[in-house]
C-alpha cells in the first residue's frame, strides 16, 4: 500500500509543477490541498485497518476495516470543508481535478502491482 502512496505523492509532485508552470500558483497550490485531502485520511486508513495481528478473530479485523473507513470519510469532509474555508484563492478546477485522479492512480497503480490480479 505505501509504495502506491509514494508513487502518488511523486505524481502530485509532477502535477503541481506543470500546474504552476501554465497555471500559476493557485493552481498548483490547489493541487497540493487536493493531495492532503486524499493521501492523510488513506494513510490513516491503512495504517489502522491493516495493522491487525495474526490472533485477532475475522470480526476484529472486519470492525476495523468499518470504524477506519467511516474515519476515513469523516477526516475527508472535513478536510474538504477545512480548504474551502480557509484557502483563498482556489481552484477547483485544480482541487477537484487532482482529487478524481489520485482516485484514478491509486486503481491502475493496485492493478499493476498485483500479479495475482493479472492472473485473473
């Protein structure tokens, strides 16, 4: 999971620099909220629901895949409402744009890696 978070975190690098470059600085730092929006509550996640132990019975581990993502999309509209707040000015083009394709990037980069998957 973390080598997935890694390669998006370089992709949000490369996506902020050309936005600043042909966008300006808005841009970029709107892209660089829509990365925080997504990378900290999926880290939180993954930290906290796959963090179970051999012992533990498969209703633990199930309750925690629950409680982490309620978490997980509780810290992201917060997050959400906390920019829309806060960062003045904003694009949402960028913000949202930047958000869908982390989405995007998280999936082709799990199917990617997966080589049971591939075998399907």
């Amino acid at each position: 999971m973390y080598r997935i978070y890694l390669m998006q975190v370089v992709f949000v690098g490369l996506i902020s620099v050309v936005l600043w470059l042909f966008y300006g600085q808005t841009a970029a730092l709107s892209s660089l909220a829509a990365a925080a929006i997504y990378l900290i509550p999926n880290i939180y996640f993954a930290s906290r629901a796959l963090k179970h132990r051999n012992d533990d019975s498969a209703r633990h581990v199930l309750a925690q895949l629950y409680v982490s993502e309620i978490w997980k999309m509780g810290m992201t509209a917060l997050l959400f409402a906390a920019v829309f707040m806060l960062v003045r000015p904003l694009s949402p083009f960028s913000l949202f744009g930047t958000y869908i394709l982390l989405h995007l990037i998280g999936w082709v980069a799990q199917v990617m890696l997966n080589n049971r998957f591939q075998k399907l």
